[in-house]
C-alpha cells in the first residue's frame, strides 16, 4: 500500500491534503485483490518482481557455454541464468525448458505444470501463497480477526472464493468474498 499527500504549494489560509491510497500487488502480478503479510520475510520489493529473480553472476553458474551468461549454454536451455539440474550440469533449475522455474522463482499464478506441479521455486515441493480451507466457525478468544485465505483448496493457478472473516457479536462469519487465483512458488 502507499499512502501519499497531495496539496503542496497550498496557500497557509487554505490548507488542503488528499491523501492517496493505491494498493498493488508486491509479488509482482496483477491480481489487486488482498494481500497477506509476507509470513516468512522473502516477499520481493514492488521495483523487482519475484518472478525476475535477481541479476545473473557467474557464482551461480550463468548461461553461456563459457559461464558469462551469453545464451547457447547447454545446461541453460531456458536461458533464465540457472543451470540445469539434469545432465551432469550441476545446477538447480528444476524444468530447463521453463524460464519461470528456477531456485529463486517467486509466487506465480500460472498453473501448474507436469514438470514443475506449481514448484516454481525448484525445492521440491509447491509452496501455495494464501491459505487454504478456512472456515469462519466458533472463534476462540480473538481467533476470528486477521482470519483470511481459500474456503476450499483451489490449485496453484486456480481461481477460488477467498474469505475474509468477521465478528459478528459473537460468532465469527464471512465479511466478504472475493474470486482469487492461488500463487504458488
């Protein structure tokens, strides 16, 4: 979210301000729908976008034949700056035919492939970027307030009903719904 304010060079007896709220999407798609906070701390600045990745140096064993990340390097088919995993390259990108795999990959909202299953970030396994199945039932103390994700388990690429819960006097309910695609990495 930014928050900015406008009105400067106002004369002092007519002090006016706007303030101006645009939210984006940090993880760098278009989806404007909520965001969550970034649980664990590596969600990328809205200048570079996760699925960027950061600028290729040779320590990580760039493409090119000759390590200088000129394309035609066998172990980088995809030419994303990774090499392969396969084949003796000794690299870490786990599908060299997909420039969006890669072991610093962000949320994506592609759908999974064969290769990949929504493990765009090539640990092993597909990390879904909001929550799945939550239900908005019996609160416990102060459980119903922050309360937000799926209310089914769509898959990665797949659009869903993304619930935000409230109280209401003292039962938790839906405060609103909203149609999301579910991020994976």
């Amino acid at each position: 979210m930014r928050i900015g304010v406008l009105g400067a060079g106002v004369a002092a007896a007519s002090v006016a301000a706007a303030i101006v709220v645009s939210c984006g999407d940090p993880y760098g798609g278009d989806d404007p729908g909520i965001l969550l906070p970034d649980r664990d701390g590596d969600a990328p600045s809205e200048a570079s976008p996760a699925v960027d990745g950061p600028a290729p140096d040779a320590a990580r064993g760039d493409a090119g034949a000759d390590g200088d990340g000129e394309a035609g390097d066998p172990c980088d088919r995809d030419n994303d700056h990774y090499r392969s995993g396969e084949g003796g390259c000794g690299g870490a990108d786990c599908d060299d035919d997909d420039n969006r795999a890669h072991p610093e990959a962000g949320f994506r909202a592609d759908p999974a492939t064969t290769t990949t299953n929504g493990d765009w970030n090539c640990d092993t396994h597909a990390d879904p970027m909001y929550p799945v199945n939550v239900s908005c039932g019996v609160p416990a103390l102060g459980a119903c307030a922050g309360v937000e994700g799926f209310s089914g388990a769509p898959g990665c690429g797949a659009a869903g009903a993304y619930v935000t819960c409230k109280m209401n006097g003292l039962s938790c309910i839906v405060g609103s719904t909203v149609q999301r695609v579910q991020r994976c990495r």
